[in-house]
C-alpha cells in the first residue's frame, strides 16, 4: 500500500479490485479520508476520491456496483452512510444507530449491519442491534437483536441465507467464544447458538467457508494462530500451523490453500 494504515476498512469488489478507505496511521490519531483501490492484474496501487470525511472502524461493503463506508468512528460513533459510485463519493441516509467498530454483509444487495459499539456517556456500549437497508427503497430497517452485543467481530453470509456471527468484544472488554446464526429469508427466525469456539476471539478474526467447511481463523487482543472449523455441531481445532502466525496481530485477511490429497492446510501468506 502507499501509505500504512490502522483501523482502516478494506472491501473486494465485484470486479475483483481490493478498494480501501479511512483508518489512521499510528502516529496521527485523526481518521483519515483517503482511498486506495489495488489492481491485482497490474499489481499496482491507485489513489481514489477522498470520502467526504475521515472514518475509522467502520464497515466497507461492495453491492449493486456500487462501494459503500457505513457507520465508523468520527470523532465518536457514526451514524454516516457513504456510496461511491460514477468517479465520486455520495452522503446516503444514515444508520439507525450510531455505531463503531461493527461488521456487515451483502444479502442479495441489501446491506446488513450486526453490532458494533455506541457511545454511553464515558463508556461505550456493546450493541446487540441489527439493521438491514433495503437498496430499493433506500431506508433502514431493524432485524432481529442478536442475543450477545458484541464489536470488533467476524460475520459471514453462509449459503444463500443464513448471517453467522461470532468472537469480538463483549461487556467489560471479554473477548467472546460466542457464536450465533441468523436466517435472512425468515422474518420469525431467531437467531441461534451455534457452539462455543474453542478459542476466544476479538478484532476482526476472519470466517468463511473453506469448501464446505465454515471456517474461523485469527483475532487481535487474545490472539490466535489457530484455525477452527464447524464440524459436527461443534467447534473444532483444525491447525495450529507456524506458517499461520500473523506478522501483524490485526491483518484483516489470511488466505490459504488446501492440499486436495490429505486435506490439511498447505502453504498460507498475509495479505499487505
């Protein structure tokens, strides 16, 4: 990257490119406004249109071939809600809530924030709130609450439907072993436990499917190396692989690759 960066919100888009905004730079505290999209065909690093303000800890979500920067802390928890589309930056209707920190994902263009922290007077406030915009009628809707708040946390959509959260921080800084699941497509869904993780998590571990596994690896704070998988109705080590350590407790993004004859993992590389 151009300029090293804290806290900053990364998004893959629909075309492939890798856009980041906002974050710090450890040595001024104040949130930055400047954009970067990486070409992986070129290899090379390009700077975008400044957001309209500097954010940090927000959301960066890619849907309806647009970018989105939602929520953040700007100077304290933010409702703002930007989209890029057509070379600029456009203010949208804000969130619900005010919240930093939180975690989102697109279902089906429609743009879903779990969590986060809101402010409280001198203390801030873990957030079981979940909100959804619904990119036709451009507002926001409230989902169901999850049954733990909880910030710094991993989310993925799995299947076509179904919202996973789990780790992050919870009340009194505990990093969270909880995890739950949320089905989109049903209105009287509640959201249900799916298990313990073996280790506890905070500040952006990464999930997802490997294969068909749902998988979870990394988190800040009580750091892990060790990556864990949904098996069986429970959570399971699966690695604890040296060529996992991360150079930087916060990497946002760990990719590996599977060896297909005695599926274990092969080689891994942090992502700058």
């Amino acid at each position: 990257m151009p300029i090293t960066l804290y806290d900053h919100m990364v998004v893959q888009t629909e075309d492939d490119h890798f856009v980041t905004c906002g974050g710090h730079t450890g040595v001024q505290p104040e949130a930055s406004n400047q954009c970067f999209v990486y070409d992986p065909v070129s290899d090379q690093w390009t700077q975008m249109p400044n957001l309209p303000v500097g954010v940090r800890n927000g959301v960066m979500l890619s849907a309806n071939d647009k970018i989105y920067v939602i929520g953040g802390w700007i100077n304290a928890p933010s409702d703002k809600f930007f989209a890029f589309e057509n070379g600029a930056w456009a203010e949208c209707p804000p969130l619900l809530v005010t919240r930093f920190s939180p975690c989102g994902v697109n279902y089906k263009g429609n743009l879903v924030i779990t969590g986060g922290s809101a402010q409280n007077g001198d203390r801030t406030q873990d957030l079981a709130l979940v909100e959804s915009f619904n990119s036709q009628s451009n507002i926001w809707e409230p989902l169901l609450e999850m049954n733990l708040g909880r910030r710094h946390h991993a989310c993925a959509l799995v299947g076509q439907h179904n919202l996973i959260v789990a780790g992050g921080s919870g009340a009194f800084e505990n990093v969270q072993t909880s995890v739950e699941m949320l089905d989109l497509s049903n209105n009287n869904s509640p959201w249900q436990v799916l298990g313990s993780l073996q280790k506890a998590r905070c500040c952006w571990p990464q999930m997802g499917l490997v294969g068909q596994v749902l998988t979870i690896i990394g988190g800040e704070r009580v750091a892990s190396v060790a990556v864990e998988e949904f098996d069986g109705g429970q959570w399971k080590v699966r690695a604890d692989d040296g060529c996992l350590r991360l150079k930087r407790a916060q990497d946002r993004a760990v990719f590996w690759k599977l060896n297909n004859n005695d599926n274990v993992f092969g080689d891994c590389m942090d992502v700058k």
